[in-house]
C-alpha cells in the first residue's frame, strides 16, 4: 500500500469556479444578506442555536475529532470551532451585516468542509452540535441563493422528479423488470413484486442504484426470495429514498420528498419500509425529513438494510454457505453509527460473513468519516481535491489495516472511500455488505 502522509499532494488552496456560488454572490446586495440571515436566526432557529453559540468558549477540544483538522496539518481553520468563528459566530456577533465575500466563505466552509458528522460533537464539554450550527449556514446560503451548482442541480432533481439521478418513470420500471429477469437465470421463479399491496415489506433504494448499480436491486431480489418475505417495490415516484435537499437548507424540499416516500408506503398499505445501504437517507427518515413535517419519528416503521440483514441471519431466514475468504476492515457510516447505533449489528453481520475479519483504529461511533457524507461529494469534481485532501487520517487508518477488502455500508461512503483509495494508491476494493452476503449465501441449487 502506498503512504497517505507523503501522497498528499493536493493540500495546496487553488481557486474553485463554481457557478452556483459566483452567480449568487453576484446577486447580493448587504440589504439582503443582512435581511436574510436575521430571518433565519428570528423565525427558524430559537434556544438552541443561542445556547451553543453563547456556550461555545471556543477551547478548541472539538479540534482532534475533525478529519479535515487533522489532514491539513492541524491548520486552526479547519478545526470545527474555526468553522463556527469563521461563519455562524461572525453574524450572530455582527447581527448579519456581513459581505458577499464573507458568504462565498461561508458557504464553501460550511459545504466543503464539514460533513456534519458530529464526531466532534462527541469530544465538545458541552455537547455543542456543530453539525447543527453548519447547517443553518447552509439554510441562509440557500435562502441567499448560493450554493455549490452540483448538489444543486441534485436538489432540482428531487424537486421535478422526487429523485436524485432524473430517472424517469418507465426507465425506473425497466430497469425493475431488467433486474427480475437477470434474476430468474439464477433462481427460475424470482420476481420483484411491483405495486403489490398490503406486503409486508415495501424495498427502498437510492437512485443511484437504477441509474449505476442496478446489480445491488438484483442482489436484494435475490435475498428476499430466498428468505420468502411477502415484498414490493413500487413503481411511482417515491421509491427513491435519498434526500439531498436536507443537505442544501432547502427544507421545503427536503419535506416534499420524505412525504413523498412515507405517502408511497401508506398507498401500499405494507407494513413497513427496508431501505438499502444508505447512511444519509436513514438520516433524513429519522432526525431531519421526519421532523420538518412534524413527526417526532417516521409515520411508518423503517428498518435499515443492516438492521434487516442481521434479522435475517439470527432468524435463520438466510444461511452462510461459504465464508468470505479476503481478509475485510469495516468503516462505521456516521448516519447509521453515530447517528443510530447499528455498529454491532454491522459487526455481527461481518463476523457471520468473513473469517479475517480486521477492526480499523478508532472504531464504532470513535471511527473517521469517510469525508463524502453530508453533501461534500454531492458538491462535486470542483472540490474533489479539496475533499482527498481533507481525509488523509482516513487513508492512513485504512492502510494501517492491512485488509483486502474495505466494506463500506453506505452509497456517499462506498464512493468517498473508492476516491480516497484511488488517490492515496492504497491495495484494497471496496464493497457494500450486500455484495459479500450475497457471495456467501445458501441459495436454492
């Protein structure tokens, strides 16, 4: 494996042309920066931000628990209280007479690095939430129509067609039936239910899946026939689960597509909904979605695909036929660890699938971000040496492993780590826990 500390050749600032942020700070006028920000901190925040705000004595303890601190030579900037001085602090402190500089600072700051995370959460005396903080910079950026073009244009997306990836209706019912039919030269009597109501289970995946992975639905399928769930998928909008609208400060979007997916799950009458291997969609089912339309949780019960494997292997629904040969690591999605506490269900789910089973240090809810989540890939190739940058630590745990095999459980988190193993020459491939389970599951001959 090559050495991340020597590799790291992209720490140098170069300027990033990102449309989405210089046309909207062209259009900016103080009035309406100034008009904008107090809106937000008097209509949509309350004693929460003016409790961490006024408790934040800014003792930088937070720092060591960030990543991009961490990978950029412990620069102060870069630590999670330099974030909160450098952009929330300064315009609460200046009652929001601040310049359109300030916001392109901002907004780059508060989109490209931090992946709201909250490990740093985890290390503040105070237990101050600065991936909280991060996102109403994010709100008022949106409001002030600046933000990065590409997660924007995904946002779009979920706006016209309640997914991330522009996947029209019938190419979505394509590929289903593709899948369906790849599926039954393995097992003849495979189906994936469509619009079956009063199922059991109702399958939810992320677009990327139809549009790139499309394997993963037929490994699903798969596993759901061989553990003889009553399932579907449904074929209108709202199968998508995904949400980077919740990543942008657009709530109102955000609330447009979870009600959307909790809606398609009523009209299907099922029971509750499986989601796949995504981190920041769970999130957004559980804390933030969920919440901006007023429910404390979701309206309908949602299981992760962890949660339903590990169900699944303690039930005996599924067996191991063959152990997983290549020695693996695990990274710990912060959305599903940190976030939900499924680190020792994932781990179960592992030690059940591989003998050479390898722990990275520091593990669990302690483990690095992988430096994709919260939106930052979302924002795109602009930023993308900005973001191998931001996680060297993250490369120099993975080479310290030694493993063949990194499974990554989470799409943003699959694709982040690919990068940074790509760009740090580390020997390893990444997979979804899917993808071993099922290599290694009993299948009807």
């Amino acid at each position: 494996m090559g050495d991340p500390a020597v590799q790291n050749d992209a720490a140098v600032e170069a300027k990033v042309v990102d449309e989405g942020i210089d046309r909207g700070v062209e259009a900016l006028t103080p009035e309406r920066i100034e008009s904008v920000i107090n809106q937000v901190f008097e209509k949509e925040t309350g004693a929460r931000l003016q409790a961490y705000v006024e408790t934040c004595v800014h003792c930088g303890l937070c720092s060591e628990a960030c990543h991009f601190y961490l990978s950029n030579d412990k620069d102060p900037k870069f630590s999670p209280v330099g974030k909160v001085k450098q952009t929330i602090w300064e315009m609460v402190k200046r009652k929001g007479r601040v310049d359109a500089d300030f916001i392109r600072n901002a907004v780059e700051v508060a989109h490209t690095q931090c992946n709201l995370c909250k490990r740093c959460a985890m290390y503040c005396p105070f237990g101050i939430d600065i991936a909280y903080l991060m996102l109403v910079v994010r709100r008022i950026c949106h409001k002030l129509g600046v933000t990065p073009l590409y997660i924007q244009d995904t946002v779009n997306s979920h706006s016209v067609t309640m997914n991330q990836m522009w996947v029209k209706e019938d190419e979505w019912i394509d590929t289903l039936q593709w899948q369906e039919e790849e599926g039954r030269d393995e097992i003849p009597d495979l189906r994936i239910p469509v619009e079956k109501e009063g199922a059991d289970i109702m399958y939810s995946v992320i677009a990327p899946e139809p549009k790139f992975q499309a394997g993963l639905i037929y490994q699903a399928a798969v596993l759901m026939n061989v553990a003889g769930m009553n399932w579907t998928m449904p074929a209108t909008p709202g199968w998508d689960n995904s949400d980077m609208a919740m990543y942008t400060g657009d709530n109102e979007i955000m609330a447009r597509v979870k009600r959307s997916h909790f809606e398609t799950a009523r009209r299907l009458r099922v029971n509750k909904i499986v989601m796949g291997e995504c981190g920041h969609a769970f999130r957004s089912i559980y804390d933030m979605g969920n919440r901006q339309l007023g429910w404390k949780m979701p309206p309908i019960p949602v299981q992760h695909a962890i949660d339903f494997y590990d169900e699944l292997l303690r039930e005996g629904k599924i067996r191991i036929a063959r152990k997983f040969e290549k020695s693996v690591t695990l990274h710990d999605p912060c959305n599903i660890v940190r976030g939900r506490g499924l680190h020792e269900k994932s781990r179960s789910v592992v030690r059940a699938m591989c003998d050479n089973f390898i722990e990275m240090h520091p593990n669990r809810e302690h483990n690095y971000c992988c430096a994709a989540g919260g939106g930052v890939i979302n924002c795109g190739p602009p930023y993308k040496q900005k973001r191998m940058a931001g996680n060297r630590v993250k490369a120099e745990q993975l080479a310290a492993t030694k493993a063949e095999v990194l499974i990554a459980p989470c799409h943003n988190c699959h694709s982040g780590l690919e990068d940074i193993i790509h760009h740090y020459k580390l020997d390893m491939e990444v997979k979804f826990i899917l993808d071993i389970l099922y290599e290694c599951m009993e299948k009807p001959e």
